[in-house]
C-alpha cells in the first residue's frame, strides 16, 4: 500500500490565522480524500482532492473555509483558513491507489489546536 | 438519520472472550463495506473487507446482510491488543468516497 507522509504532526495556532497541511505519497494514487475527525468522534469528509481542478466539497464544508491543491498525483494541500477554536480537530488525508478501489491509506494525522 | 450507525460501546471484556459489533447501514447505494481499527491518537488502519459471502481473517470474521443492512465484526479468543476503536465503513462505489460509522470501543482487560 501507499506510505503517506503527513505534516505537520501537530500545531497550536492563533484564531484568525491559518495553517496549511501537505500530505506527500511516495507513488501516484488515482484519488486524495481529506478527513477530519473532532474529539471523540468519527471521521468526517471535507472533500475530494481532484488532481487539475477544483476540490469536490462535502455539504457543510466551502472552499473559503478549506482551501485545498492538488498539483499532482502524488501530493495535495489542506489549508485551514482564518481559524476559530471550533476548527480544533485531527485532519487526515487519505488515498486510494491504483492497485484497486480497497486500498485505502490514511496519513498520521494533523492534531490542530486554536487557541 | 446516520449512513452508517453503530453501538458505541465501549465493550468490556476478558481477554479470551468472543466479542460481536454490529452496524446497520442506510445508504444502499454503498455496496462495499470494512472494518478500520483506530487505535487512540493513530490513524485508522484497514482491518479486514466484509463481503456478503461472508469472510474470515484468523480471530476476525466478517459478515455482510444485503437484505437487512447489517454488517457485523466478530472477534473470537480477545487478546489485550484488540483493544482499540471498530470502525464500520462503507464505500460509495460512485464517488469513492467512506462513509464511516461513529465507531465502537473495545477495552480487553487481563
């Protein structure tokens, strides 16, 4: 399966600021998904990262709040944009390699904190 | 009403014991199914797929029910490092995309 390397690991950051997290693949996978998972919950999805284009969004979620690239098929970005304490979560990326629709990889997560 | 639903738990149970999650899913356009493990501040790691013939994995045997929407994750012979967070997920084949259910917790004790 793919290795995913996520960053950053964890950061506390300022209301009203932002943070961008990158999620780098060490091989090309045919989709990128980015998750968050607030405390005690379960997994959530933001939106698909699309490879060329625009990010398929999630009902709930918007492209001013979760900027996200994707410049390639082995990397993508997520920003977090002008953060409240609500925005404090865990955020995943995950992929979907070309060996086949189950393998699924997750990266380490983001555990973000705003203060 | 949740896509995917399950009990929350958390399970306590002694090491040895069979323990049964079970999760019911709403959404029949989701035709695959899995069973993650989340253990605490990690990520979820694919456990085991679920197919409607049914499937087994060494202690993990997996069961999917079309008719009834209802997937279920029995583990026989618990060992202390079962303990994590279940998590029951289905694909939407269309989107590739997981639903994931909210999870149920297994403690095994000594």
């Amino acid at each position: 399966s793919a290795v995913i390397s996520q960053k950053p690991s964890r950061d506390i950051c300022q209301r009203g600021t932002s943070l961008t997290i990158q999620c780098q693949v060490d091989s090309q996978v045919t989709m990128m998904f980015w998750y968050r998972q607030q405390p005690g919950q379960s997994l959530t999805l933001i939106a698909t990262a699309n490879q060329g284009s625009e990010a398929t969004y999630e009902s709930g979620f918007v492209i001013d709040k979760f900027p996200i690239s994707r410049p390639n098929l082995t990397f993508s970005t997520l920003t977090v944009s002008n953060m409240s304490p609500e925005d404090s979560s865990i955020y995943l990326c995950s992929v979907l390699g070309t060996g086949g629709k189950y393998g699924y990889t997750f990266g380490s997560g983001t555990r973000l904190t705003v203060v | 009403r949740k896509e995917v639903e399950q009990d929350p738990g958390p399970f306590n149970v002694p090491e040895g014991a069979t323990v049964a999650f079970n999760c019911t899913y709403s959404n029949s356009a989701s035709q695959s199914f899995f069973w993650y493990r989340q253990d605490c501040r990690k990520e979820p790691k694919l456990l085991m797929s679920v197919y409607s013939s049914g499937n087994e994995d060494g202690r993990f045997t997996a069961q999917l029910n079309r008719a009834s929407q209802y997937i279920s994750l029995l583990i026989r012979d618990s060992k202390l490092s079962d303990s994590a967070t279940y998590l029951c997920v289905g694909l939407m084949d269309s989107s590739y995309k997981l639903i994931f259910g909210s999870g149920t917790r297994l403690l095994v004790r000594p």
